[in-house]
C-alpha cells in the first residue's frame, strides 16, 4: 500500500482558529454598525431639536414685550411639542421636547455706560434622557 506524502484538508485545531477569527471579525463588524447607527439617530435628534428650539425661539420673538413672561415655565414634553398657537408637529418630532426660561435682565455696556433693561429668552431642546441644546436672545424693552 502506497503512503502518502502530503496532506489533504485541515486539521482541527486549524479549523477552530479559523472559526475564531471568523467570529471576531463578525463581531468587530457587528459593533462599528452599532455604533455608526447610534451617531446617527444621535445626529438627527440633535438637528430636530435645534430646528424646534430655533422654531420656538422664532415665534417667542414675535410675541409681544408684555406677554413674553407668560411663556416663563413653559414645558412641552417629549413627543407632544406643538407650536404657541396649538398646531401640532410632524411626527419626525416624536423623540424631542422643549422648555422656556424667560428672565428681566439688564445689561450694561462697558465703554459707554449704557443699561439696557429686557428680557432673556432661553429655549431649551432635549429628549428623554438629556438636554440637547440651550438657544437664547436678548429681547431689549420697548421705548415708551
């Protein structure tokens, strides 16, 4: 009977190994997907929440001086933001919220002296778990 002088196939530890790294590659693959899909709903979450703070910072700006302290306090929860008049938004906006601070503030400006009495606007956008942007403005008081 003849011998054999070569191999044929792969042993089994060569197999094993095979198999390990195979695995390993999986799941270095599975978990840069994670992450990248995680960035990205983190991604559009932060751009609607700026587009809603902005909307509402837009229509605040609107309103007139004296009513502007209503709105102090106001909280919109996750999923249920609307627009001051009561329309509601595109469901898109189902993750986001929103919340005012309306303050009297007065600032005084260094070189000339000046005191400007008015009112800070912050709007604050955020989603279940954080807040996820703060915009504010400076609403100076009307002349009399």
């Amino acid at each position: 009977m003849p011998t054999r002088s070569g191999r044929r196939g792969f042993t089994l530890i060569e197999n094993l190994i095979a198999a390990a790294l195979l695995g390993v590659m999986v799941l270095a693959v599975g978990l840069a997907v994670s992450s990248t899909q995680k960035a990205s709903e983190d991604g559009q979450e932060m751009i609607l929440g700026s587009m809603a703070a902005d909307d509402l910072l837009s229509e605040l700006r609107a309103e007139p001086y004296a009513t502007l302290p209503t709105y102090n306090g106001m909280n919109q929860p996750v999923g249920s933001i609307q627009t001051l008049s009561g329309d509601a938004y595109p469901d898109t906006y189902w993750a986001i919220g929103r919340s005012v601070l309306v303050e009297d503030v007065q600032y005084q400006d260094g070189g000339l002296g000046t005191k400007i009495n008015g009112r800070r606007l912050v709007v604050s956008a955020f989603d279940d778990n954080r807040t996820l942007l703060q915009l504010e403005t400076f609403v100076p008081e009307p002349a009399p």
